[in-house]
C-alpha cells in the first residue's frame, strides 16, 4: 500500500465520521433527539433512585410529573408497590410527625 492511497483511506474514514456528526446535530436541532428528548425542553420522568434486591429485582423510585411511584421490576414481572407518593412536599411534614413522635 502506497502512502498515497493510505492518506486517501484516512480522508475518507474522517469525512465520514464528520458526516455522521453532522446529520446528528441536525436530526437534534430538528427534534428528532430519540428517546432522550423531553417535549417543550421540560422532563417529566426521572429515576430518583434504584435498591437491587437480589440478582434478578431491583426497587426502583420513579418521579413523574411531581408524584413518585415505587416499582418492583424483575425477570417474572414487574409490580407497582406504591403510586402517587407525593415527592419533596411530603417530606417537611413527616419529619415534623417523626420529631412529634419521639417526644
């Protein structure tokens, strides 16, 4: 292989690379972002946290639009513990009845 033609390969290899950035960029300007994009700019799911359980479930926490719902997701199924726990709202109040409780 002659110098030459090894130049021309890495040429190649760079204006394709650059062209599959490009096209990217202009897919996510365009709004075609995937399964990462939020409609208006706003999210409105988030994983708040996740407990593995054992090697084959996992307690996840799940935010939505402000109300948190606790999931068990496994192999077999997965099952809705809890839904609508109101989120940071709720928590001023229980740590009030937690310190009225101690006393």
């Amino acid at each position: 292989m002659t110098p030459g033609i090894f130049i021309q390969a890495v040429f190649a290899l760079l204006l394709v690379v650059g062209l599959i950035f490009a096209v990217a960029w202009v897919a996510r300007r365009v709004g075609l972002g995937g399964r990462f994009a939020a409609v208006g700019g706003k999210r409105r799911l988030a994983i708040v946290e996740v407990l593995p359980l054992d090697a084959k479930r996992r307690l996840v926490l799940l935010r939505r639009d402000g109300a948190e719902h606790l999931v068990i997701l496994g192999v077999q199924g997965d099952v809705v513990v809890e839904a609508g726990i109101g989120g940071a709202e709720r928590e001023p109040a229980f740590a009030a009845a937690l310190e009225g409780a101690r006393q």
